[in-house]
C-alpha cells in the first residue's frame, strides 16, 4: 500500500503538478490589406484605383482626406466600390461625403478584381488632393 | 516509521515543486515618456507631427496644451500617414493653446496622425504641447 502511494507521489511530481507540456499552435489568419489611394483630384472629375481580392470577404472604403495646399477641405465627395468597365469604374455602392477617419463604405466581394472611385459631382473650387484608404481581405 | 517519513519526505518535495510556480519576481516600473503627450517645434510655414495607432475604433482627439511664446495660434488636426510620410489631414482647428483648444473624430482602428501647423500667423517658432488620447 505504502508503495503505491509512493508511486502515485512519484507520478504526481512528474507530472509537474499537472502543467502537462504543450506543443503551442499558431491561429490561421490573413491580416488584411490596406491600400492608400492618393492623388490629386481636378474639378468635376473623376478617378478610380483598381485591386484584386484574392480572398472573399469585406471591403471599407474611407475617403481620409481631402487638401488643397495642405489644409483639409470640408468638401463632399463621391465615394465608389465597384468592378472595372471599360475605361472606367462601375459602382455598385456609392456615398457623397466629406473627409473622416470611419469608413464610408463597407461591401462584401468574392474573389475578383474591383475599384474604388472618387468623383466630385458638386464642383469643387479648384484642384484637392485626396487620400482615401481601402482595406480588403 | 520510515516509510511516514519517507511519504512525508515526498509530499514536502512535491509541494515545494508546485509552490515554485506561485514565487513572482519583482517587476522593475520603468519611467518612459508619455506617449500621449507631443512636444515639438513648428517654424513659420512649417509643421510637425506624430503618428499613433488605435487599436480599436473610438474618439481620436488632440488638445493644444500649451504653446512658448504664449498666445501663438497654431492649427492642430488629425488625419492618416502617407507613404511620403505626410500626415494627409482629415480635420482642422486653428486655435491658442487651452482647455477648449480640442479637435475630436471618430476613428476606426488603424493608423492615424496629429499635425501641428503654421496657419500662416507665425514670424518665429513656437514650441508646442499637445494632449492626443485615444481608445
């Protein structure tokens, strides 16, 4: 009986007060994209960026800013998510608005290859340069 | 008799084996700079500014604390860090530095940055202290 009992202290020690050894494992994940598509914007025109998602999944689209000689303008501008078409950008979704650091759009897409375009449609006073940042799987 | 001892003798083994894992060491508190806090310099016609990350979507704001010499406007706002590694503004104040000296936008979890500017007002630099909290 004695022996027994030693035996199962001996088990116990071993096993290190039951922290059994563990093979760590690292999660699966994709971090997303992020694209900034920058550039400057002439009055009543528009321009698009094209990407690929090699993932489905959601896509955000932020218009971040919009400057002209450095100073934010208050501006509203039209913000696109779409496919290509021809020469231009088909959206599907689309949202008049202002500079801010939330997204305007959010859209899921399976895989393929899409655009994001920025149109301005009231007529801005002159030149502005944009930033808008994009975020796919 | 000697085998009490001998039990006692491992359960005292393995019990001190379990209590080594509850010793902590000491943790040193290291004295760092307050990461939320931007001191810099801006010249006339000049900016300055710091990038930051939220880690979560909240309130981004930024309050201008102070300026030397006193009085100094400056414009504060807050947008996103370009490749060019230009702080592209969202939003703008131009303000003396105080409590209601504050700009604030919702934010989504990302990159983001404060820029500190001449609005055009300055002849001399002027140093600055800006307060920025985030989520």
């Amino acid at each position: 009986m004695s022996m027994r009992l030693l035996a199962l202290i001996a088990a116990i020690t071993a096993a290190g007060c039951g922290k059994a050894a563990e093979t760590p494992t690292s999660p699966t994940t994709t971090a997303p994209t992020t694209i900034l598509f920058a550039g400057t914007l002439q009055p009543g025109t528009t321009r698009f960026y094209s990407y690929t998602l090699n993932t489905a999944g959601t896509v955000t689209a932020m218009l971040a800013s919009l400057e002209r000689s450095g100073t934010p303008m208050p501006n509203a501008l039209e913000i696109g998510l779409g496919i290509p078409a021809g020469t231009g950008c088909a959206v599907s979704a689309a949202l008049n608005s202002s500079s801010q650091l939330i997204p305007h759009l959010k859209q899921d897409f399976g895989i393929g290859t899409y655009c994001v375009r920025i149109s301005d449609l009231d007529g801005m006073p002159a030149a502005m340069n944009f930033t808008i940042r994009l975020i796919h799987p | 008799m000697t085998t009490r001892l001998a039990l006692i003798s491992c359960l005292t083994v393995a019990l001190a084996g379990c209590a080594k894992t509850l010793i902590t060491s000491p943790t040193a508190t290291a004295v760092a700079a307050d990461p939320n806090t931007f001191t810099n310099q801006v010249a006339p016609g000049g900016s300055a500014s710091r990038d930051l990350t939220l880690t979560a979507a909240g309130q981004l704001s930024a309050t201008l604390t102070s300026t030397t010499p006193p009085g100094a406007v400056l414009g504060v706002g807050l947008g996103i860090p370009r490749a060019n590694n230009q702080c592209a503004l969202s939003s703008a104040i131009a303000t003396v530095a105080g409590a209601s000296a504050r700009i604030a936008m919702p934010a989504d979890g990302g990159p983001y940055c404060v820029r500190v500017f001449d609005t055009g007002t300055l002849t001399a630099p002027v140093s600055f202290t800006v307060a920025i909290t985030h989520p």
